[in-house]
C-alpha cells in the first residue's frame, strides 16, 4: 500500500474520532476540551484573563464556531457529532488547498 494511501486512511480514521472530542467531555463532565477555552473561561479558571487575549479575542470569528451550524446549540449528540465530522472535513480541505496555494507558488521560484 502507497504511503499517501496509509495519510488518507489514517486521516479518515481521525475524521471519524472527531466527535470523541464533544462526547468524552460530555461523558465526563468536564466541561470544555482542554486549551479551548473562551475569555470567560479563562477568567473562571486563572482568575483574570491575559492582556493579549483579552485584546485578540474578538479579532477572529471561527466560521463554524463549536464546530457547529448556528442554531444547533441545543441539538442531539448525534447531530453534533455529525457536525463535528463536517467541520473536520472542512478543515482538512482548507489546509489541503492552502498547501497546494503554498506549493505551487514556492516551487515556482
């Protein structure tokens, strides 16, 4: 089997482990995915919120923020499992042409 053969299977197989990112903290009560946190949170768990954060928080809207559609906030594990695996994949799109964009224009030169 071809080596790119083995990144895609194996991309594949982390695409569909995604959703253990909304269901193990869930199953565990542990609130949000470690390193995820909004300024809020990081306010509840250090006691104030960095300088830099607190200036860059609002510079970057996720376009798929939870790694959901709006208004399935209050939806079925399912559902959002379902759209943790569609964000996963829109995300290895994007980094995919980013890098075909990079190369193309470095191999140029």
């Amino acid at each position: 089997m071809k080596i790119i053969t083995k990144f895609w299977i194996g991309l594949g197989v982390l695409v569909a482990l995604s959703p253990l990112g909304l269901l193990l903290p869930a199953h565990f009560k542990a609130g949000a995915a470690w390193g995820e946190w909004g300024a809020n949170e990081m306010r509840q768990l250090v006691g104030y919120i960095p300088q830099g954060l607190e200036k860059f928080s609002n510079f970057w809207s996720a376009p798929l923020p939870d790694y959901a559609f709006k208004g399935w906030e209050g939806k079925p594990l399912l559902n959002l499992s379902l759209a943790y695996v569609f964000s996963a994949i829109v995300g290895i799109l994007l980094c995919f042409v980013v890098a075909i964009i990079l190369g193309k224009f470095l191999s140029k030169k």
